[in-house]
C-alpha cells in the first residue's frame, strides 16, 4: 500500500488533515515530506500502527493525546490527558501580559505567578519571551506538573520557573514577597454546559481543568480575592473567562471590599471577551 492509499482509507473516517498529521507522526516525517513521497510504500508495522491511531482519532480522542505535542505562543510542548490542551484563544491572555510586562520599568526582575499552569503554556510562554522575569507556577494536580516540570526542560527554562503544588495561591511558602502581575487560565465552564461540549473535550480532557460550578466562575471568585493581597501596589491581574462572563466578572472585581482599578476586557478573534485585565490599587 502506498502512502496515497494509506490516506485514503484513512479519510474515509476521520478528517484528511488529521490523517496527515497521523502518518507523520507515525513515519517521524512531516507534512511536506508525506506529499513528495505520496508513491511511496508504507511498511506493514507501520501501516498497523497508523491504522491504530486512526480509529483512537476516530472515537473522538484529541489528536493532541495522540500525538503528544500541541504548538503553543511558537513552542512545542508536550501534552497528556493531565492536562488542558493549550488553545489558541489563551494566546490573547500571554500577549496582554507581556504588553503590560514591557510597559514596566527593567531594573529589577518581574515577579509573576501561572496559576493552575497545567502543561505549563503560559508559563513557559512568559519565561521565553521575558527574560528578565522571575515565574511561579501552581497546579493542585501532581500530574499536570509533571507534564508543565518535562516542558520545562525540554525547552530549557527549568532554572526560570518554581513550579509549586496546591490550590491556587495557597501553594505558596509563607512571606512570599509580593507578585507584579498573576496570571491565570482557569477552569470556566458550567457543569451544566458538559452536554454541550465536543466529546472530545467532554469525554478526554480533565475535568479539574474544564469545569467550576454551576455558572463557571466558582475558581475566579476564589483566586480574585487572593490575588488581590498576593499583588503588589499597581499589580497585574489577568484572566481568561468564558463566553457571556463580562458582566459577572466586572461585578466581581467592583467588590466594594477589595475595588481593583483600570478593569477592562480584551476580545479574541470571535469578538467574545476573553482576557479580564485589573491593576491592584
């Protein structure tokens, strides 16, 4: 069987261009390589194992999983079912934070926070582009931090970043000095939109990091108030949230108790309000 025929048969049950990306997986070349050598004959081991990760994508699991790898803010990270895979709409929450990092005076090292980093993305995205910053990352799942520690030394910023296991900001020691900015992706979806979901994502990415409450917001209500003491004077808070949580968020952080300053929203490529930037007072 050549390659051709190979992507054929494959096509008949999943998308073409997951076929692609699972025969070069399988064949450890990529995807311009597969079109030159179309003609070419495929191995019968390796026909079997291509066949196998065929029907795993056909069953709905993320061609991520299957592969392992997902490209992130220009960086390969690995990725397993511990973790999220990162999404292109949390690009927009790395971008807001490394505008606000390079409107900052660079005399003295950044002090940022990930929290609920799972595969590391965001924290790793940040420690590429701002060398001067000194990163904390937090998840409450050991799992997902030992995908986030792997990435980490791969790309070679393990010295960069202290990767801590707890809830939110509670894995942090005590007399932790105070953050420039926290930075967060957490878990936004209502419990009662899983039966909206793809089932790929309700039946293979973690629900630790997909759900929070019945509206969504239950982590953000949490993390809010502890990022307001855990900042510094004039620290940044960014977080993504979900589809039609504007209102409720800017309800949250107008908390009367704790009045953060300079709230506003950033939309992603849908025109939905994605990142929640504020500033401590």
């Amino acid at each position: 069987m050549t390659l051709r025929d190979a992507l054929l048969e494959a096509s008949t049950s999943i998308a073409r261009r997951d076929a692609e990306t699972l025969l070069a997986h399988t064949l450890h070349r990529d995807r311009a390589w597969l079109l030159a050598h179309a003609d070419d004959s495929i191995d019968p081991a390796q026909l079997q194992s291509f066949r196998s990760l065929v029907a795993r994508r056909a069953a709905q699991e993320p061609l991520q999983y299957i592969t392992g790898t997902q490209e992130f803010f220009g960086l390969p990270l690995r990725v397993t079912p511990a973790v999220l895979i990162p999404r292109p709409e949390t690009e927009h929450l790395v971008e807001a934070v490394l505008d606000w990092a390079h409107s900052q005076p660079q005399s003295n090292p950044l002090h940022i926070a990930d929290v609920g980093t799972g595969s590391g993305a965001i924290a790793l995205a940040l420690a590429q582009n701002l060398p001067h910053a000194d990163i904390t990352a937090t998840d409450l799942s050991s799992a997902a931090l030992a995908v986030a520690r792997a990435n980490a030394a791969q790309l070679g910023l393990a010295s960069r970043i202290r990767f801590l296991e707890g809830d939110l900001l509670a894995a942090l020691p005590a007399k932790t000095p105070p953050f420039d900015a926290i930075v967060s992706n957490p878990p936004y979806v209502p419990h009662t939109d899983a039966p909206t979901l793809a089932p790929q994502v309700r039946d293979h990415e973690p629900s630790l990091a997909l759900y929070a409450g019945a509206d969504g917001l239950s982590l953000h209500r949490r993390l809010i108030p502890q990022a307001f003491h855990a900042l510094r004077p004039g620290g940044l808070l960014a977080l993504e949230i979900g589809f039609g949580q504007r209102t409720a968020l800017t309800h949250l952080l107008t908390n009367p108790d704790q009045p953060w300053q300079n709230i506003r929203f950033l939309d992603d490529y849908a025109s939905i309000p994605r990142v929640a930037l504020a500033t401590r007072p």
